[in-house]
C-alpha cells in the first residue's frame, strides 16, 4: 500500500548522507514536508515542530522507542489520528492530516521515493489550512502600545508620590491623574501668583492671566523686589546693632535679657518632663499598690487613706518610717520623679528671678538725648527710651529681615514648584501622545496606515463585534465573553509564551517546564479555560499562587489558534 512505501522512502532518506547530517528540528521539519505536504512555515509550525524534536530526543513516545529509523512510522500513525496528541494542533490541521493518510492508505499510488510521496499528496486534493497572516506587525505594533503603556503606568507610580499633585482620593486611573496633574500646575501659577503678590510685586493676577514672556518678567520684577526687601531690613538692623553697641552696657543688658528669657523656657520645658514622668511613676505605683496617691504641691505624698508615704525632713523629701520598697513597690521610683519635679520647679523659680533681675536692668537703662539722635529716626527715640524700648524694636528689626528671607524663599519654592509642574504636565502630554500615536498604529484602517484592530481593555471587557486585540496583563483573573464570536479577536501574551495542553492533569498537579513560560489550557464544560505562569516555575506548584486564570466563555480549543504569542478565535470582520 502507499502508505508501507511512504514510510519506506522516508526511511531511505534517513539513511542518506544528507539526512544524517540535518539537526533534529531540520529532520522534523523534513518530515512534514515529505509526509505531509507541510513545507516551510504553517500553522503553529514551530510548536508543531518543537513537539516532535522533544520525542526525538528523548527516544519515546506513547511509551514506545522512537528513533529516525521508525521516526515515519510514528508520525504517520500519529497523523492518522483524528484528533492527534500536538499539543496546538487544531480541528483543520487534524482534518488535513487525516485526509493525507486516508489517501495514502487507501490508494495504490505507486511509491518509490519521497518525490512520488509529493506527488501522491497533490493527488490526495487536502488543502493544507492556512497559515494566519504575519503577526509581526501587530506584534511591533503591541510592543509599541505595551511600552506606551508601561511608560505611562510609571508616570502613575511617580505622580501618585508627588506632594505637588493632590491624589487624595487615591484614584490612580489615567484620566484622574491626567486632572490632577492639569490642576497641580494651574495651582503651581496660582502660588507664584500670590507669592508675588506678597512681595507687592503685583497686586491682581497679572501673572496668573500674564503670557509667557510677562511671567518671565513678573518673576524678574519679584526676585528683585525680594533682595531690596532684604537689602533694606538687613541694613537697617546692622545700623540698629551699631547704634546699641554705642551705648555703654545695653549689649550685655539686652544679651543678659536674651540669655534669662531662654532659660525660663527650658526651665519651663524641664517641668513639663518632669511632671510626665512623675504622673507616670504615680500611675504604676497605683496599679501594683492598688491604691490612689495624692502628691502635695511641695513634693509630700500620701496614700488614699491619707497615710503619709513620703514626707519632708530637714526640707528633704524622703519615705515616711515603715514605707520600703518591699512594703510599697515603687515607692523609691516615685519617690524619685517627686524630687527630679521639685527640682524642676525651683530651677523655674530661679530662672523666673534671673529672667526678672535682667529685665529691670534693661529697663533703667536710659538713652540720652544724644543717644537718641545717634538711631535712625523712624524708631522716634528720645530722652525717655529705655533698654526694653530698644529690646522690642530690635525684635522687629530681626522678624524684619527673617520675614523678608522668607518672602524670598517662599517665591522660589513656588517657581521651582511651577517649573517642575511644567515639565511633568510636558511629560505626561509626550505620555500621553505616545499612547494615541501606538493605538492608532493598531485602531487606525488598513487605508490610513493602521491595522484595523480594535484595542480592548483586558481588565474587565468581553469581546466586541469588532476585530477586537486585548493585551495580556496579570493584574487579576479575567472572564472574557464573546470572543471569537464577532470578528477576529486576539489575545496578545508574548513570544516567550508556549501553549501547552493539561490533558488528564490539574494546574495544581506539578505540569510544565520549571524553565518555560507556559499558557496551559483545558475545556471546562463550553468553557476554554488558560492557566498563564506570571513566573516560570508556577506551574511546578501545588497551588496557583503565580498563576492568572483566564476563562472564555463558549469557546473550545479546537476554536481558537496560537501563534507567536497571539491566541486567536474568529473570522475578520
């Protein structure tokens, strides 16, 4: 029969130089175009092809030996089935193989070599299926959309960190933050608007409504407001200085008023800690005591019952006779915090004086009439202006110069603010360009230079009637309905993705290749259900942690086709 001689001449051309010497991904792909009419590139050509060379290598398939010498055997009988064990063999692929063997089995064609096999297959009248169009484009044309994408998302990341860009609602959506970022920089004017006018640059909007060069020169005009602002307070407190250095002993009055008035407030500072920790210790001896103290503004302490438990002895606190440690738990760490807080109130008490003694001493100081003329007239000095006069007025002076430090300080943060709003608002505009550019490449008709595919979110959507194209993403597991229902739709996971069936296992079942990125399928009622690895070795678990689950709804294997990376289903629209 045909078919004896077909495996027979292959068989021959095994043994050839020529035949020895190919690869074994060659030989296979020698083997369809001699056994089955399949030459060069078809449908899912490479995985059809890789299936094959894996057998090849290992020696064995279905449990028996397999080598060149019987690999036709084997192919053909494989062929012959009707469904036939390839992994991403679909219905027409089992169809032709199957009209190619029925052919040879059942015709007395004359077989002598690997030419007549060819010519056998031509007489079988199969139609090999065709192979879908090159997805290279598309797949350029994804990448494209996919980097847009990714650029985009890391804007979002970056945006959302932003303390310039008001996020509070924690929406990170495209079109959110697209306002945000639009409101951020119409505030970021608005800040260097009123910066402005407090330096009395401005005194409207003139730069929130100005052009570009008028807020170019607004800013010029406040950054020069704001040095003669602090030129002028600068040199009027270096005069007044001046002019207090000349008079005998107001310096050191005013240092000796400075220096008292920052030691009332530590003091002060020192009181509240020591009252924090006094209530602290009051309140863990109550709890090991059970009792409830009550502590005397001069430091004493009794008990709920008004027992004395610490009280005063040569005006040093002390334990009352009979209180201990062991008696009373706590009692010496209470006993402590009571004396640190007495401290605390005389070192208050003495600062107080201090601060008191050297604001009398800066109050009898009194300018003479020639001292008075000496200081800039506007203070309004005279005979009767005394050290606490000139102590005020030389606060003013200093609050002068820091105010207008910081007016300064304020414009510049707001136009760096503003600077920086300008070149993200820049940023996500090119952001944004770039993603209508990428989608129109894809959406746009085949006659306005695009592909004519319609870009469908992945999160969420079902299927339209058109040819629709969803890009893989592993944020959550999706349910996809209609598709391949209307139109050629398309799945895009990536080349580094293989398509491999789970047969009679579960994805918890330790399957795959620990170093393949895989897309495992199974039929699930009318369901075709994909198992997509977010890392290689996911489906190596017992669980389906780093696995995103994809169902489509009506759809069954022999529908759909994998090819580079795109899972196919439909007829273009």
């Amino acid at each position: 029969m045909a078919l004896d001689n077909t495996i027979l001449a292959f068989n021959n051309y095994a043994a050839t130089d020529e035949a020895i010497a190919l690869s074994d991904t060659d030989f296979v792909a020698q083997a369809y175009a001699s056994l089955l009419g399949l030459d060069g590139a078809f449908v899912n050509s490479d995985a059809r092809i890789a299936f094959w060379v894996e057998k090849l290598e290992a020696g064995l398939y279905n449990g028996e030996e397999l080598t060149r010498d019987n690999f036709a055997a084997a192919f053909l009988a494989a062929a012959a089935s009707a469904t036939g064990d390839e992994p991403t063999l679909t219905a027409e692929d089992a169809a032709y193989n199957v009209a190619v063997t029925t052919y040879l089995s059942d015709n007395d064609a004359t077989i002598t070599d690997l030419a007549s096999v060819a010519a056998a297959i031509v007489a079988s009248g199969a139609v090999a299926p065709e192979e879908p169009a090159d997805v290279t484009p598309l797949a350029e044309a994804l990448t494209a959309v996919a980097s847009a994408y990714d650029a985009k998302a890391a804007f979002l990341d970056s945006a959302a960190e932003n303390t310039l860009i008001d996020n509070a609602d924690g929406d990170d959506t495209d079109a959110v933050v697209d306002a945000d970022v639009a409101t951020a920089l119409d505030d970021s004017v608005d800040n260097v608007n009123a910066e402005l006018v407090n330096l009395g640059t401005i005194a409207g909007t003139e730069f929130t409504d100005g052009g570009v060069n008028a807020k170019a020169g607004l800013i010029a005009d406040g950054r020069e407001d704001a040095a003669a602002a602090i030129a002028a307070a600068d040199a009027f407190l270096t005069a007044l200085n001046s002019d207090i250095d000349a008079v005998d002993g107001l310096r050191a009055a005013l240092n000796d008023s400075a220096a008292t008035t920052a030691a009332v407030a530590t003091a002060n500072d020192a009181v509240d800690a020591a009252a924090v920790a006094l209530a602290g210790k009051e309140a863990e001896y109550n709890t090991a005591n059970t009792d409830t103290v009550v502590i005397a503004a001069d430091g004493t302490i009794v008990d709920g019952v008004a027992a004395d438990l610490v009280v005063l002895d040569a005006g040093d606190l002390v334990l009352a006779p009979g209180i201990t440690e062991e008696t009373n738990p706590g009692i010496t760490a209470l006993l402590d915090a009571s004396i640190a807080k007495e401290a605390a109130d005389a070192a208050l008490v003495a600062a107080t004086t201090a601060e008191t003694d050297a604001d009398n001493a800066l109050a009898a100081i009194t300018l003479t009439a020639d001292q008075a003329a000496t200081f800039d007239a506007a203070l309004g000095y005279d005979a009767t202006t005394t050290g606490a006069d000139i102590e005020t007025d030389l606060g003013l002076a200093e609050t002068d110069l820091s105010d207008a430090q910081d007016l300064s300080d304020a414009l510049e943060a707001a136009i760096a603010a503003w600077e920086e709003m300008k070149v993200l608002d820049a940023e996500l505009g090119d952001l944004n360009t770039a993603i209508t550019d990428a989608e129109a490449a894809i959406e746009d008709s085949v006659e306005d230079g695009g592909l004519g595919l319609h870009i469908v979110d992945f999160d969420g959507s079902n299927a339209t009637a058109n040819n629709d194209i969803f890009v893989y993403d592993n944020d959550a597991d999706e349910t996809i309905a209609n598709f391949g229902a209307a139109g050629e739709d398309q799945i895009y996971f990536g080349s580094e993705f293989s398509l491999v069936a789970l047969g009679d296992s579960a994805i918890t079942d330790n399957v795959g290749d620990v170093a393949a990125t895989e897309i495992f399928w199974e039929e699930v009622g009318a369901d075709l259900v994909l198992y997509v690895e977010d890392e290689a070795f996911a489906g190596n678990g017992s669980t389906t942690a780093d696995i995103t689950t994809i169902t489509l709804t009506g759809v069954a294997a022999a529908d759909v086709t994998y090819v580079d990376g795109f899972l196919i289903a439909g007829t273009v629209a």
